[in-house]
C-alpha cells in the first residue's frame, strides 16, 4: 500500500493508528557509547551509507532514530543515514535482497520469513513489550480471549503483526478466525469503527489506540498476548549478506539508536522535538504526541532482559517459534540461532 495517494489527514490518521514499535525501559539514563568506525590512518574514512527502513509512515514511534540524526550521533559515527518508511512485509523482503541495509521490522514477521528461506537476522530489540492488542469498550462483555467468539473484530488486514497477534490471541482459546467475523479497514480505521459500534472489538497498539479512546470519553478493555507466550516485538533487523559486509557499521548505528533511546527516556521532550522537526504536522496536538511517547517508552523495555535496552530474549523467542508452528504459521523448522544475532549489541 501506498501513503502517498492518501490525504493528509489520513496520513496523519495512518500514522498514529501505527504509533507502536519499539523496546527499552529500566536501563537507566546512561548514554551507550558510540562507537566510531576507523579509518586505518590519520584520514578519516569516507561515511558509510545506510539506508535504514522505519516502516509505514513518519510517526512519534521512531523519535530516537530522528534524534540520533539530528543530533549527530550517527555523522560522528561515520555513517551516512537515509531514512525511509516501507510497510513490513515489503521491508522485510528487501533487507533479504539487500535494498535496505537495515531497519525496524516485526518479529513476527521474521519468524516466518526467515522459515521460508529469506535470509534476515533480528539484532536488537526495540520493543521489550509486543505492542499489538485487542481493545474493546468497557462493559461489552469482552474480558477475555474466548470472549470474541462470534463477534465483529476491526483489523487493517490479514497480515503482519496485528494479524498474527489476532491468531495467536483466538488460538490461546481454542478459537479460530472462522469463529470471529474479520472486518478489514485498509485505511487504519478500525479503532473509530469500534467507537462507532460497527465492530465489537479491533486490534491496536499499546501506546496508541487505548489513549485516543480514553481522550474520547471511552474507557477500553484491552487483551494481550503477553501472558500467553512473549511474541517478539519490532526490532531492529538486516540481511545475513548486509550484516557480513557493514557489519562495524551497523554496529555504530545501533549503538547510536540506543544512545538516542536512553537520552528520551531521561527527556522525552528531545524525542517529542526531533519527530516534530520531521512530521510538523504532529506538533498540532503535542498532548497527544507526548503521551503516545510516554506509552512508547514504557514498553521499549521487558523484563525478561531485565530491562536491558536492545537485549535479545532467546528463550522468549524460542517459545514464539514453537507457538507460531503449532499455529501453522511456520512453514519449514527454525532455531533461535538462524533467528538472531547479538553481535551488533554494545
């Protein structure tokens, strides 16, 4: 899909409906080190190019990545960044091929991925918490899981990390998508659709669609996967030929992004500043930008890792795998090994 042939204004929609994707929390305020890349010699090397894919659209949700370019940190680095946004599927396809030499994409959409022979690594996390959700109104009988059988359920579509969450939540009840009514909303509408009544439930973010349903007057109920297996969030993912070739270089960014990280977790107004310079448009309703930062923020960290910020969970993600396979949703048999590489962490 393309946001270039929608209106502004859903552009904007777009962008906070997708507020949600990254990890960190209890670390501490303390700036990572950044590495710089030698030269070999007196002369400083020429920058090395990165292009880093964000995902669907501009958004508060990628606040440390603006900041660690404005700022610098990736210049004095010796890296060279351009930033661009793709929707996951596609940027998880062209980290394989090597188009993008890294960027922000779904654990849940590795999984599979990498099952099926496209060859991608996750190499940090961002967020610690999976994000996606199911949310309903207060007092619509919807508490848990099996409550969905035979109810309307919002969804932008049958795919990525909303769709896979939705499997796993109806499957930890021994439902499945035949016994819930699917309603697609391509544009991202599913969370006024429920406020509207058109759909019973919709899945969401964490750190957005709770909050805009609480600024409206309506109190949500909101059913997670966490409880029943720690599905791994966004993440910072390349390409096995990519990580081979830049490897000190995307060391340097990560590094970076997780210094970037730790500063608007101690001030999240540098992250608030850094997404306004890239999306102005977000800066009309600043009190909302600043408490979707909040709830960003608050799931950057797990405490599986112990809140370490881009640490790598291999036994939780060991536990997804498994789950996904006895979904189906895992072709060919997978290891943690082929999944992950700690190698970029500080």
């Amino acid at each position: 899909m393309s946001g270039s042939a929608r209106r502004p204004s859903q552009r904007r929609a777009a962008a906070l409906a997708l507020a949600a994707a990254f990890a960190l929390a209890a670390c501490g305020t303390g700036a990572t080190p950044t590495p710089a890349i030698p030269s070999g010699g007196g002369t400083p090397a020429p920058a090395v190019k990165l292009t880093v894919g964000l995902g669907y659209i501009p958004s508060v949700q990628f606040a440390q990545f603006y900041l660690a370019q404005q700022a610098g940190y990736y210049g004095s680095a010796g890296l060279d960044v351009t930033l661009q946004n793709k929707i996951d599927p596609d940027l998880i396809t062209l980290l394989g091929q090597g188009a993008v030499d890294i960027g922000a994409g779904d654990g849940t959409s590795v999984i599979p991925a990498v099952s099926q022979g496209i060859p991608v690594v996750y190499t940090s996390t961002i967020f610690g918490q999976y994000p996606c959700i199911v949310l309903a109104k207060a007092g619509a009988g919807i508490t848990k899981a099996a409550d969905l059988r035979g109810k309307k359920i919002g969804i932008p579509g049958k795919y990525g990390s909303s769709w896979i969450m939705l499997l796993a939540l109806l499957g930890s009840a021994g439902l499945k998508a035949t016994d819930v009514t699917i309603v697609e909303f391509p544009s991202f509408g599913q969370a006024t659709a429920l406020q509207q009544g058109v759909v019973d439930a919709a899945t969401g973010f964490a750190n957005n669609e709770p909050i805009q349903l609480r600024n409206a007057g309506i109190e949500p109920v909101v059913l997670t996967i966490d409880s029943i297996t720690p599905l791994p969030g966004p993440g910072l993912v390349t390409g096995n030929k990519t990580l081979a070739a830049k490897h000190d270089a995307l060391k340097a960014f990560t590094a970076a992004t997780l210094r970037a990280m730790n500063e608007i977790k101690a001030d999240p107004q540098k992250g608030l500043d850094a997404t306004f310079a890239v999306v102005p448009d977000l800066k009309s309703n600043a009190a909302l930008q600043r408490q979707i930062l909040d709830a960003t923020i608050a799931i950057w960290a797990s405490a599986r890792t112990g809140g370490v910020y881009g640490a790598l969970d291999t036994a939780g993600w060991q536990l997804s795998v498994d789950f996904m396979a006895s979904l189906g949703l895992v072709p060919n048999a997978i290891t943690t090994a082929q999944l992950l590489d700690a190698s970029l962490l500080p």
